[in-house]
C-alpha cells in the first residue's frame, strides 16, 4: 500500500508528521513525502522535513494525504501541486486532509457536492469550493476523508487504518503509540473554549 503524504514550504509539521506516525505502522504500507521535486521543506516554525520523492516518482498512491498550515493557501495556487493531486486522486483508494489541507483538495476540484471538514477558522472556505462544512475531528464522505485542524490528523489516520486495515490493527497501532489524549483543558474547539479565546484567534487569523 503507497501512501504519499504531500510537502510544501510553510505547513504545519504536526498535520503531516501526526498521520505518518500511525500509517507507518500499518502493514506493508509504504509511506512516502512528496513535493514537486525531492528535497527539503521548511514547516512553518522552521522544522524541515525530507520530501524523498518528486510528483512523477508517485503517480498513483494508494492513499493520499494533504496537510495544511499556513502554506497552504500557496499550494492551492500552485499548478503542479494540483495537477498531481487531481490525477492521482483519480486513482487513489482513499484522498485525505488535515486542517487546511482540506483547501487544497477543494482547490483541486476534490471537494464539490461532498461535505468535509477543516480547521474551525476555516470552515466556511469550503463553500467556495462547492463543498458543504462539516461537524467532527474527521469526515468521510465516499472515498475522501478530512480531518479538522492539526491533532485530528491522527484521529483521521487511525480511522484510515481502521477503514482499510480494520480495526483491530488501528487499535493495536493506538496503543502502540499510546494515543490517549488527556488534556489538561477542554479547550479544544470553539464550542467549548472561552469566549474570549475563541475571539483572540478569530481576532489573530483575521489580521493575517
């Protein structure tokens, strides 16, 4: 199974590291970092990451997985990156987001008449794309599965091993990388968070 985990300058390292540390562990799952040509990337707080493969290298994977970050609004913009990611969703078992990532997919012409998720600041983008928002740390709609900001990444990659490789394999990789999240505040959307932290980031994205 060829997973290709798509690279840009500027996204944010957790959206693509998350998913590859649970899909690593699947069996005979073939992880690979693709950019338009091999090479490094800088994430957008300045950890680099090794692309190991150019687009034409992984024409038809298996699975796909977009990440978003603050790059993101360029990789939609950037032909190449949709030309690839069109066919090979084309051909693709399953074509996945985290975060804004989810952009890029609509950007591509993945998302119209689907619903799908993104980060919470996000959400509404996607009716540009002709897609409908939806409630959840990951949506599946058909064959393309998206996930809400950053951390949901792996909630979405352990669904995706469920998906294809059933449950009690996402569950054994769930307890290999003991994924129990126990935060220590129930802050993690904006249905639960404080008021006024919910607008200091609405604030903060709007003067972007």
């Amino acid at each position: 199974m060829e997973i290709a985990i798509l690279l840009f300058d500027d996204l944010t390292a957790l959206d693509a590291v998350g998913p590859y540390d649970v899909l690593k562990l699947a069996p005979d799952a073939r992880v690979r970092l693709v950019a338009d040509r091999p090479g490094p990337k800088r994430m957008n707080g300045g950890l680099v990451l090794l692309a190991d493969a150019a687009f034409d290298d992984v024409p038809r994977p298996d699975i796909v997985v977009v990440p978003g970050g603050t790059g993101a609004a360029a990789a939609a913009r950037d032909p190449e990156v949709l030309r690839w990611l069109a066919a090979a969703h084309g051909t693709s078992r399953r074509t996945t987001s985290v975060c804004t990532g989810s952009l890029i997919l609509g950007a591509a012409g993945i998302l119209r008449g689907l619903t799908a998720t993104s980060h919470w600041l996000a959400l509404d983008a996607l009716r540009a794309f002709g897609a409908q928002p939806g409630a959840g740390r990951w949506v599946r709609d058909g064959k393309v599965v998206t996930a809400a900001g950053v951390s949901a990444g792996i909630d979405m990659a352990l669904a995706l091993v469920a998906l294809e490789w059933g449950e009690g394999t996402a569950q054994a990789i769930q307890l290999g990388i003991e994924y129990d999240p126990q935060p220590p505040f129930d802050a993690g959307s904006p249905a639960k968070a404080p008021a006024a932290v919910v607008e200091r980031l609405r604030a903060r994205a709007g003067g972007r």
